[in-house]
C-alpha cells in the first residue's frame, strides 16, 4: 500500500522569503510522485510531477521538488515567495493501478 | 476549450434524498475520476473510469454510484444522502491512465446534508 505524509499542515512565510514544504511517502514500487496546487475556491492545478528521470524536477511559477529515494521525500521549494503562493498545496503518490494517494495538504501563508 | 465542468457548483440536501453531480470534459479523455476533499484528509478517490462503460471503485465508494456512456461524460449519484457525505466533490480527467498522467480537475461542487 502506499501512503504520502505532509508533515506540516500550516506554513507561514514573508513575501521573499523561501519556501519549504516537506512530503513523505510510503510505496512498494517505484512511484510517480507529484505536487499540485489548490487556490481558494479552485481545483487543483499540476505543478510538477517526478517520474524517475531527473531527480531535481522544476515546475511552474519557479517552485521545484527532489526526490531521495533514501529518505523517501519530496520536498516542495521556492527560492522567495510572492504572494500569490498563498494556496494549499498536495504532494501525491502513484505507484500502482489507477488510483492516486493525497497527502493531507499544506496550507501555505505568505506575509507581506 | 473548456476543460473539466462541474454542475451544480452548490447544492443543499436533506438526509435521504438524492441527486446527481453532473461531470463533463471536452478533452477526448479516456481516463475520468470523482474525489472527495475534506479538511486534512487531501482528496480521496470515490470512482473512476478508464474508458466509456467502464467503471470501478476507488478508496471510499459506498454510498456513491457512478456510470460512463459517453467519453464526455461521468455523473455521480448519492443514492440516499447522508450528513457524513458534506464534503467538496472534484472531478478530474487524463489523458489516460497512465500513472505519470497529469490529472485536470473542475471547479468543484460544495454539498451540504443536512
């Protein structure tokens, strides 16, 4: 089975500053992993996915995630946020089938 | 194009009643899906379907049917509506099946039951 833990449920930063949000998972498998992003009153929208190329893997609006195997993350970084990275944000597994595993989500809040 | 649309966008019900939420995408997607969002638990998986007459269950189905006559289209029905079914309903389409897929989803529906 497979399992995706987000280790922190809030974050808060100031406009400019990085941002770090971690994910954990679990999978029998090599996994396909990914972060989507969930503005308010949104669905959720694609930021990156990890698919067993590269292990540093870039995505939109300068966000960025690498996978270790060894410590079996997948951590979600910004080098200086902007306001509008106010969002919750979804790291997800998918190792087997056709059925995805979310983590509970991370709220993000940045300051001005 | 307009993607994934979801009706209603809000809806109300009383414990017992049903209704249907309405999915549909005009991406040619075989692969369609129906998750629940509910604080701190992410999204779970209710149905899917990889292709038209083709349907199975996901993490939490009961309580939930669905159907895929078309390509387009994936309605899902609550059967007899329950207060522990309020929640936030997304649907979301792929290209296929594919676990590196990227998975595009609607706007969502807000269902309270009352």
């Amino acid at each position: 089975a497979q399992s995706v833990t987000q280790l922190d449920s809030h974050v808060s930063v100031s406009e400019g500053t990085p941002v770090l949000l971690r994910c954990n998972y679990s999978s029998s498998y090599s996994p396909s992993l990914f972060w989507y992003v969930q503005h308010p009153n949104k669905g959720l929208q694609l930021l990156l996915k990890y698919t067993s190329a590269a292990t540093l893997v870039k995505g939109i609006n300068g966000f960025e995630a690498e996978f270790k195997k060894s410590e079996t993350s997948f951590h979600l970084t910004k080098p200086s946020a902007h306001m509008s990275d106010a969002a919750e944000y979804f790291c997800v597994v998918s190792d087997a089938g056709n059925m995805l595993t979310f983590g509970g989500g991370t709220r993000l809040m940045v300051k001005p | 194009n307009a993607g994934v649309t979801q009706t209603p966008k809000f809806q109300v019900l009383k414990t017992g009643q049903s209704m249907t939420l309405q999915c549909a995408q005009d991406m040619n997607h075989e692969y369609m899906s129906w998750y629940r969002q509910d604080p701190g638990m992410g999204l779970r998986l209710i149905h899917y379907s990889v292709g038209a007459g083709i349907t199975d269950q996901g993490e939490v189905p009961n309580g939930y049917n669905v159907s895929r006559s078309t390509t387009e289209d994936f309605p899902l029905r609550l059967l007899s509506a329950a207060p522990s079914q309020t929640s936030v309903y997304f649907c979301a389409s792929s290209y296929s099946s594919g676990l590196n897929e990227k998975l595009f989803f609607g706007s969502g529906t807000q269902l309270s039951v009352l």
